[in-house]
C-alpha cells in the first residue's frame, strides 16, 4: 500500500497515529507484537527493533538470542478496534538476525521462498481460505465456557443464529483493514461460523488469516463472547476446519479444469498429484494440534487421501467454478497452523509433482462418509504423534523447511502427543489450557 518510508510517514502524520504495532508470528503461527511510536519508525525500517528470540518456544536458545522485526511497508492497516484519535496501525515484520540476514524460522521468509521457486517453474499460485470457528458464552468472569452462543444451524437466519451481529461487525472490521471477506454464514454447529475470503498471494492469504483470527477474538470479547478456533471444541458436534484452495497460473491463465471442455491442464494434474503424494508428511503442519486428530472422518471431514470433482467427503475436491475461481479444495486443514510453513509445504509439493510430471490417480467418486473407516484408500495419519514422524522421516519436508526450524518445530509436537498420551487425566488439562488460546 505505501511502499517509501516517507510516503509511511506523512500517511501516519494524516491520520493522527500514535501507536504502531510490530507484528509477527512465532514457529507455531501465534502471533505476537510490540508498540513503538511513530517516531521509532525509521529506526524500525532501517536497521529493526531487537527482541529476545529465546523468549520464543523454538526461537533461539539464550545465549545467541537477539533478532530484530523489520516491517514491511505493504502490510499497514489500521487496527480498527482501537480509538480513532491517537489511532494505532499495524505493520507485518520479517524477522531478521543482527547482520540482517533473514532468520530461517521466519515463515514469511520460507513463503517468499516458495513464491520464488514457483516463478522460476514460469508458475504462481493463489490461495483463498473458507475459516471455521465457534462463539461460546462467557461466564460472570469474563471467562470461556464451552457454552455455544446459539442453537443454530446451517445457514439460519435470525433468531436462530445469533451470530449475524457479530459476524457482520468482524467482515466490515476486515475491510477497513484491507482484506476482502466475500461469503458468511452460519455453519452446521451450535454457535458455529464460517467466513470465506477472497483469493491472494500465498503471502498476503497467510498474513490475513493471522490478522482474521485475531480481530474474530477481540471484536468476540467486544460481544461479551469467545472465539475458539479449536479445531474440535465439542466432542460430538462438527469440528471447525480450514478449508485451503490453491489456483495455479501461467502467464496469467488459470491451469485448473476448464467447465467448458471439463478438462484439466496436465501442469494442474501434476501439482495436484504432488499434493496427494505429500501431504500425509505434512500433515503435522497442517493439523498441528492432539485436538486436530479428533475431527477426522466425521462431519464433512476427511479420512482418506483421494481426490474427486465437487464431492465433499474427498480431502481434494476441484469445485465447479469458472474463471479465476477454478481451483483445488484441500478440505484437511485447521485453523491452528502456522500458514506461512502450512502453504509453503503445499506449494512446494505441488511444484515437486509438476517437476517429475507426477500423473494423477483416478477420481474417487464415492461417498466416503457412508464408506466409514473401511474403505481401501491410503488414510491420513490419525494422531499427532504419527504425523510427526512421517514428517521426521520425510525428505521432501527436510528440503523445504531448514534443519534447526524442523527440528524444533517437531521436537516440541512430539513432546505435546507424549504429554497428552501419558497424562492422568487423559489430556483434558492440556486441551482445556489450548481452548483457551486457540
């Protein structure tokens, strides 16, 4: 948006900022910040304001522990629950070491990185998100219950859904902040919502999902309500999912089906096919959580690694839609994940299938949901634990993510499924401190 320090700086002066926030996110796709005022900006441009990486699960260790946040101008947006006089703005950072040189757990870094493998391939890719998540009651405290704030189901209408008020206020927030919602409504669960954006760069998709969940929680305690993105909240109602669809482009023209001719281009097969092939090792980035594991195989979720047209028990479906929209549907994910690691492993894997000309299974066309856990399909990996040692085992995730970033990416989810698998309790104290952050 404004790309010159100083076209930054007379646009601050203008609108009467007082606060900028640095804003990042840490291995596992939490976002954190840090407030300077107006006048540290050019200091933050040039040379970065240091933090202390140590203080980051799977950062830095204390003794080489100084990183420092660079902002990246195109990503300023105001923060439009703060005051309008003395207003505050955000800028995104990249995270960088004291030379300058990027700092390898830096998911924006890796992002960019496959942004610039995919251009090499005379290739791009945009990535638009469908975004689940429940709003549960507060009690007399202020604090979650696991309490839905409706009974509504999907697609009501007031005053079964609740919801519309608040949802109305998070999409209206979204767009003084420059992103562009296009559908909501209310999902199959009580107290359960969707909101669907429009399509991006895979870097800018990653940065407005970050900055999603974070105005749905604030603008839900503005309601009195909590926002949960957990990805099973309720053990028998729907889980809450991150549905991830990816168009590739050459030259400008969409390579997915064309509805006319009801073909694929053999590139979209390819990089589809790559996905399949992949993304079982890649499923403890895209499912990162214990929680993860239980939305599997039920309520629209999938189970098995196959792929159809418009069928929503496959884990791929390839809509029908035309023009730009024509795209895959990765219906796996959640909204727990780290999205700049989660769609750089997607990319890269859809890059690797077109570079070996990978040819694509045959369509499964059943319902797998009235197949059950029977069916003869390869499966997704069913526990945290399992996920991440396909991935410890998995050569394509080692050359995508650097060595010291895989390892404490890894080392602490499998130090999470140990914690909850020999628990007392059965992991309830670990899944109930999650419900609360996630």
């Amino acid at each position: 948006m404004h790309t010159s320090l100083s076209e930054v700086l007379e646009f601050l002066q203008d609108n009467d900022v007082k606060f900028i926030r640095l804003a990042f996110c840490d291995l596992f796709g939490v976002q954190k910040n840090i407030s300077i005022m107006p006048s540290e900006l050019p200091l933050a441009m040039e040379q970065g304001i240091s933090f202390d990486g140590s203080a980051l699960p799977g950062f830095m260790n204390v003794e080489s522990s100084d990183l420092f946040l660079h902002p990246d101008p195109a990503t300023l947006a105001f923060l439009p629950w703060r005051p309008a006089t003395g207003r505050v703005v955000r800028f995104f950072c990249d995270v960088r070491y004291p030379d300058g040189s990027p700092f390898e757990g830096d998911g924006r870094s890796i992002l960019r990185k496959t942004m610039a493998d995919a251009r090499a391939l005379d290739l791009s890719c945009t990535v638009g998100t469908e975004c689940e998540f429940y709003l549960f009651r507060t009690d007399e405290n202020g604090m979650p219950t696991r309490v839905p704030h409706d009974q509504g189901s999907y697609f009501d209408v007031a005053p079964l859904d609740k919801g519309e008020n608040v949802r109305r206020q998070i999409c209206l927030t979204l767009e003084e902040m420059g992103i562009q919602p296009e559908t909501s409504h209310h999902e199959q669960g009580p107290g359960q919502h969707e909101i669907d954006f429009k399509y991006a760069s895979p870097l800018q998709a990653a940065d407005n999902l970050v900055t999603f969940k974070w105005a749905v929680k604030v603008l839900a305690e503005q309601n009195g309500l909590f926002a949960s993105f957990l990805p099973k909240p309720l053990p028998d109602q729907p889980g809450s999912g991150l549905h991830v669809n990816l168009s590739l482009f050459r030259q400008g023209e969409n390579l997915f089906r064309n509805p006319d001719t009801n073909t694929h281009n053999r590139t979209s097969e390819a990089f589809l096919a790559g996905i399949l092939r992949r993304v079982a090792e890649c499923t403890v980035f895209l499912n990162p959580l214990v929680n993860s594991y239980s939305r599997f195989g039920a309520f629209e979720a999938p189970r098995y690694i196959t792929w159809s047209h418009q069928n929503r028990s496959q884990l791929v479906r390839i809509p029908a839609a035309q023009g730009d929209l024509r795209r895959m549907e990765l219906r796996s994910p959640d909204a727990a994940i780290n999205p700049y690691l989660a769609f750089s492993l997607l990319i890269q894997a859809g890059l690797e299938g077109v570079a070996d000309d990978l040819p694509l299974p045959a369509p499964c066309d059943l319902d797998l949901f009235q197949i059950g856990a029977g069916a003869d399909y390869p499966a997704l990996p069913q526990s945290l634990g399992q996920a991440a040692a396909l991935a410890r085992e998995s050569a394509f995730v080692r050359s995508v993510l650097p060595p010291a970033t895989l390892e404490r990416y890894l080392s602490a989810k499998e130090a999470q499924f140990q914690a909850v698998l020999h628990a007392a309790d059965g992991g309830a104290a670990e899944e109930a401190q999650l419900f609360a952050r996630c």
